[in-house]
C-alpha cells in the first residue's frame, strides 16, 4: 500500500465520492478509481460501500481513516522538516478559530517571522475545532474555555469576560452593568449546542441558581446581532467578540462573573510538528513583547 493510495482513500471519505476526490487531487476520476481498488484487491477487504454515486466508508474504512490521516500528516511533518534544513521556506498551515478576532491577531505574528508559510482559516464553535484537529482536517485550533483533555495541548492565550448587549431602546441600554439575575426575566438568545460562550453563561447561571428563559438558539454571531437588533431579546457575547452597531448597546455584567478563556491547542502527537512548533513559537514571542510594553 502506497501513499498515494493512501491519500486517494482519505480524500474519496472526506469529499464523499469519487468524482469531487479526483478533482481535488487534479486526477481522474478512473485514476482515483483504480488507487482504491488495488487496496482492497491486495487485501481482499472493502473499504466503501457503492450505492449508486453515493459513497460510505464502511466499518472497515471507518476504523482506517484516522490512521490513514495521520500518516499523511506525518509525511507533510517530514517534508516540511527536510525541507530548507528546517527553516520553513514552504508548507500551509491550517487554522480552525471560534472567531476571526483572535486568529487574525496570531496569523499576523506568524506571518512576521514565516511569510513564506501559507495560512488557510476554518471558523467555527469550539466544538467543530477540536474535531477537525481530531479529523488532521485542521493542525492548530483557537478555542475559546474548554475542559482539559489529555489528547489536546492547550496553551492559553488570553481571558475575556462576557457581556450581554440589547438594542438602543431597551430598558438595560441607558444602564452601564446589570446583575446577573436580571437575565432571568428577559428572553435570552443563545449560541448553538457546542458554543462555550453559552455553556460558560449557562455554568454561572447553574451556580446562582438563576432560571432565565432561552426565546431562541441561534447558529451564528452574525444572525445573533440581527436578533437582537430586531428586537428579538437580550444577547451574549465574549467582550473580544462584540462588534459595535449603532443599533446596539452593551451592557456589561456586574462583577463579571461570566469568562471565556481562549486556548491555542493542537493534538499531543503533532506538538512537536515543525509547523505547529513554529507557530506556537510566534505565539510565545507575540506574548512576551505584549507582556514587556506593558511594563514599560
């Protein structure tokens, strides 16, 4: 089994056919076609299910992938470290980022030291994140608070309370702060299921023991601004997040009892990945010279 056979494997799975496989891989689709075919030949073994032009993994392929990814990865980790000596004249780095706020603040201190490195950003809650970084569809992740876990390297990076914000004519937008119990009588729109903002909101609410009413779950920080300026209830957001609109007003929450923390993390296996290893290097460096203007 080769590598290239390898590669044509995990992309038939992650585009779910042959067709968008052999384009990604600028090949034809009898090509790709055949790359599978030999592996399953050779071992006798059935690594999709056929229906029409729909395509499965089977069980099989199910417990293959992920092995089939990081043997991939690992050979982008050697080329990159062959490559130049080590000094990272080329490669792509792939980013996943609960927000475009904090990303774009690290890509701009890799890219001071790495121009030549190529940058591609996937947004997302913290929840899709850690699963691309399980998938190697991402290499480093941003996250905002998360439970440690021993598969992950977390490295924090900075802390942020969150805020609640209302539209221009609400009762709380003439005020500077409300208690957290004021929430309890307001209809509160919330992130998704997997969004660490909420589950952070959700954790101090369970602490107080304050009950507050969820009118509306909603997928996106964009949609949720809408919301709110529609009119729709009180929202929340990490402070680092919030976009100013001239039909919104933030109200910030007495004693800030609410926090994200953002983390930067990638899988343990790939910490010592020469382009993970440098981007956490950047980060290093970006922290020490914010921490040293602000002592001078």
């Amino acid at each position: 089994m080769t590598l290239n056979q390898i590669r044509a494997f995990v992309m038939v799975a992650q585009h779910g056919g042959f067709s968008a496989a052999a384009r990604a891989l600028n090949m034809s689709h009898t090509t790709l076609s055949s790359q599978i075919q030999m592996i399953e030949r050779e071992y006798g073994a059935e690594l999709f299910h056929r229906r029409g032009r729909r395509v499965d993994l089977s069980t099989l392929g199910l417990e293959m992938l992920p092995m089939a990814r990081r043997m991939i990865s690992l050979e982008s980790d050697m080329r990159h470290m062959l490559d130049g000596s080590g000094k990272l004249h080329y490669g792509t780095l792939k980013l996943g980022a609960v927000s475009p706020y904090h990303v774009t603040e690290l890509i701009e201190s890799f890219h001071a030291v790495y121009p030549r490195i190529k940058l591609s950003v996937k947004l997302g809650n913290s929840e899709l994140v850690l699963d691309d970084l399980d998938k190697y569809v991402c290499d480093v992740g941003v996250v905002a608070s998360c439970q440690p876990q021993r598969r992950y390297y977390m490295q924090p990076y900075a802390r942020y309370p969150v805020i609640a914000f209302v539209r221009h004519d609400h009762r709380f937008a003439r005020r500077e702060s409300i208690a957290l119990d004021e929430l309890a009588g307001e209809p509160l729109l919330m992130r998704e299921e997997g969004s660490t903002t909420r589950k952070a909101l959700e954790d101090a609410l369970h602490e107080h023991k304050i009950k507050v009413d969820v009118a509306m779950e909603i997928g996106s920080r964009e949609a949720l601004r809408e919301s709110v300026a529609r009119g729709l209830g009180v929202g929340t957001v990490s402070e680092s997040e919030y976009v100013p609109d001239p039909r919104l007003r933030v109200v910030r929450i007495q004693n800030e009892p609410v926090w994200t923390q953002i983390h930067v993390c990638c899988l343990h296996e790939r910490r010592e990945s020469r382009l993970v290893a440098a981007f956490f290097e950047a980060i290093a460096h970006h922290q020490s010279a914010l921490t040293s203007s602000d002592t001078t």
